[in-house]
RNA sequence: UCCCUGGUAGCUCAAUGGUAGAGUAUCCGGCUGUUAACCGGAGUGUUGUAGGUUCGAAUCCUACCCAGGGAGCCA
C-alpha cells in the first residue's frame, strides 16, 4: 500500500495547511458525480469531506475511466494537489494525480437517498459513516469529554461503579437478570449506591459507565443501555446540587457550541437556542409548578408525578432548562432525604431540558440518617441484607451529602436536534433490538 | 402491558375490489464545474405470514408476526 502513497499522508481537516501541496488522502468514496470529460470524487477519511476533481484531459485514459467505475464506499487512496475553489464544497478541493482503489466496494445499501429507520438501524454499522450520524457521535465525544474535563477541573475522583450489581436500587422489576456462576445477578441501573460510599471515601466523586433498564419503553427517549454520569458530594445539601447541575449543563453545552460548530452545522442546529443556555436557570417547586399548570389552564392535581405532557406545559413557558424541585416524597425514590420543612416532600431536583427533550437529569440529597433510612428501605419492601453496606454509611461517619445522575444520550439529543436517543449512541440497544 | 399507525422492487413510496407502478440504486449511453448533478435506455416482485369473503383481493374480514410513534416508568 506504501508505494501508492508517495507524498506526505493528511487527513481532511488538515488539508487548508496544504494549499498547492502535493498530499495524501487515506479515505473512502462517500459519493461521486460526472460531467462528460471531468469526475468529481466526493471522499471522506473520518475527519471531514473533500471533492476530488479530475480532468479528461489532464489525466491518462485508464485513470479517468477508472474514476468513473469505482463503487460508493469503496476504500481509496487519493494523491493529488490541493486547491482553493470556491465552487467545491468547503472550499478546497483536490486535483487527482493518483488514485488506488484498496477494496472496491459491493453494492452499497445505504443510498444518500432517505431511508426508514428499521433498515438504517438494521444497518447501523454502516450508517455510521452518513454525515449526520457522523456529526452526532463526534458531539457526543465532545460531550463526554467536556463532562471529563469539567470533573477534573473540579478535583472529583472518577469512581467507576460496577456494572454487575447483588440487587436493586429501586426494585428489581425493571433490572436485567444474569446467571452469576450459581447465583443470579442484575446488570447495573445506576452507580449512585456506590458513589454514596465512594464520596465517603474522596468527597467528590463521580461514576461515568453504562445503565441498564428493562423497561418495555418504546418511545424517542429511551434505550435499555444508556450512558449515564453520576456525581456525589459529601457535604453538600439539595442547593448545592441545583447550583451545580446548571453549571455543569452550561459548560457542556459552550463546550460544544464552540469546539463542534462543523457539526451542529452539518445538523442544521440552530444555534441561536443553544447560546441562550448559561446559568441562572429558572426553578420551581414542585408546588409552585403544580400552581404554574393550574393557573395556565393545565389539569393537575397536586400529589402525583409529573407526566410527559405535564413536563412540556412547564417547560414551554420557558427557554431554558427548567430545575423542579422538592417533589413529594412519595413520588420519589427510598434513598431521598424529606424536606425537613416539611415532612411530605423530597429533597430532589429534576431538570428538563427544552425542546421537548424532557427530564435529562435528577438528583437530590440522600437520606442520611440510619433510623429513617432502615425504615424506609423497609418500607419500600427491598431486602435489607442487600443494603447492610449501604446503612453502613449511615453508622460511620453519617454527613449530609448530594448528588445527581445526568443522561448522555438525551443531552447529546438535546444538543443536535435528534428526533430520537437511539441517533445518539453508536450502536443503540433497544426493546426487541440488539443487532448490530 | 396498553393505545394509535404501518408492512408492495435492494431502498423510499404510489396503486381502495378489475392486467402491480414511479423515483432511486444497479448496468449501458450522453454531457468540460458537478453540488442528493442532469438527460436517454435496460432488467428488477411469494404485495409480512396463515386462513376467510368474492367471479376476481395489495385493497375487505379474522388471527398471528414484525416495525414505527405514544402511554406508563424513567435518564
């Protein structure tokens, strides 16, 4: 393969540094079109796209009927010159010299025409190479490392929680069961029993890994596999956390706006929404939001959890990512601490994100006394020897302490404008569907 | 689990009881700047499965399978 490619190897979005240079390009055939007596190669290397323009009569009759044959997605290796031309798309573009076809491609299933999403998702591995698909995964690594950066920055430990868990945090209804040697095991929905004892140990901690629910959802913001990021604090009460969660949010989407602005435009994301997205966000009580929907002529009684639609009424009067907090306890899961000014609510947050995106993060401060927290988990019918550890928190050196857990892929779909989760994660898992 | 919608060519769709079609992809031909290029030509079918109604079913009925959207639940 060397001897095909004889001048300095450059990937796409280098090639405005080599204006007249002779280069390199290792890629894929993403398209082509003709003119008569010119070909024009549309290739892509994984870092961007690049027309390939040759000439009839600057090139050797073999070469230029060459270009003309060469399947979509085949893989080839370009040598040519670097040019500035206003009518090719992005603004440069390469004269071939050369061209090395490595594998020449089978009939390519995916056409740039449009196509439905059981046969794009049956052809996931494939589609991940169309320009939009393309752009979403290179956010969502934009995403987890601004996520990384911003907790390190921080000085929070990253704490990876384990995946195969003894039992549930919430129940064990919504878990998948594994055969564990003679035992069963569950695989994991969430990290946050773990953080609890981990911020214990380092005060500021955070797990970063994969979740699990078996629910039989089958709606635009679900995945039985999901990323989620979870921090713990020690020492850190219901205030800190909603202060925290609209900072954090914030960072990441700056972050993308500024480092991805090629892909939110591949997206056609209007940007302009996404500016708006720094602190202070707005925040209800869970009260003062049952009042909001009653007084705009939106049913709700006080007492129940918030719905779907219940969710878009309150956060269409709103730009921003909304904060609702101190729901009642009972809507609320075992390990929240109740508002110790009043005893029927829950020291939680959720945050719902615009757009119709929904809820893409809860938290709240954590049950911190051993007495409540045993009757509580008795209460909720779980086994209580499964949590002996986790009320071992609560006997040696007890503190108040938060935390929140945040979900990538609904951000992630939140930030390009996905119609659905599943175009956020590379290989998405979902009711009825594991392949590929 | 429940509700709604759908399943026809490789792909996206049309045909609402009377000979199953178009675009695209593929192959061939044309064009010196194409932008999902365009123009001309060619081949392409177990109409999801099983049964029923009918002279006749892609079309109507029943059951099942599969998919999409939503509810519940959640991130």
């Amino acid at each position: 393969m060397e001897d095909h490619c004889y001048m300095t190897q450059v990937y796409i979005n280098q090639l405005n540094n080599y204006k007249d240079k002779e280069v390199c390009l290792k890629g894929w055939l993403y398209n082509k079109r003709s003119s008569g007596k010119m070909q024009f190669l549309l290739v892509r290397d994984g870092t961007g796209l690049v027309q390939c323009v040759l000439f009839k009569g600057d090139a050797s009759e073999e070469l230029f009927n060459l270009c003309g044959t060469i399947p979509q997605e085949s893989s080839v290796i370009v040598n040519g010159t670097v040019r500035e031309d206003k009518r090719s798309p992005g603004g440069v573009e390469l004269t071939i010299l050369d061209i090395n076809v490595v594998q020449k491609a089978e009939e390519y299933p995916i056409s740039l025409k449009s196509h439905g999403p059981d046969f794009l998702l049956g052809n996931r591995h494939l589609w991940i190479r169309s320009k939009k698909q393309h752009a979403t995964l290179r956010i969502r690594d934009e995403v987890v490392k601004a996520i990384r950066d911003y907790f390190y920055e921080k000085d929070f430990v990253l704490i990876d929680a384990p995946v195969f868990t003894p039992a549930a945090c919430e129940g064990t209804t919504t878990l998948f069961e594994v055969d564990y040697f003679d035992d069963k095991a569950y695989l994991t929905q969430s990290g946050q029993l773990y953080m609890e004892a981990a911020c214990m140990a380092f005060g500021k901690v955070y797990c970063f890994g994969p979740s699990f629910r078996a629910e039989k959802s089958k709606t635009r913001k679900h995945l039985t596999e999901f990323w989620m990021v979870e921090p713990e604090i020690a020492y850190a009460d219901l205030s800190d956390v909603m202060d925290m969660t609209e900072d954090f949010v914030s960072y990441i989407v700056q972050r993308v706006i500024k480092n991805r602005p090629d892909e939110l435009e591949a997206l056609e994301r209007d940007i302009s929404l996404l500016k708006k997205i720094v602190p202070p966000f707005p925040r209800l009580s869970y009260t003062e939001a049952v009042d909001l929907m009653q007084k705009g002529g939106h049913e709700f009684e006080w007492g129940g959890d918030l719905g779907a639609p219940d969710e878009s009424f309150i956060v269409e009067q709103f730009e921003k990512p909304v904060l609702i907090h101190r729901f009642p306890a009972k809507v609320k899961a075992f390990y929240m601490k109740n508002d110790p000014e009043d005893n029927n609510l829950a020291l939680c947050v959720d945050m719902l994100a615009p757009e119709g995106v929904g809820e893409i993060i809860g938290g709240g401060q954590r049950e911190d006394e051993l007495d409540i927290l045993s009757e509580k988990i008795n209460r909720h019918n779980l086994p209580e020897e499964a949590f002996k550890w986790y009320l071992d928190l609560r006997r040696y050196g007890s503190v108040p302490h938060a935390g929140f857990g945040l979900g990538i892929e609904r951000v992630v779909g939140w930030l390009c404008g996905s119609s659905h989760v599943r175009e956020t994660i590379p290989f998405p898992r979902m009711l009825y569907r594991i392949y590929p």
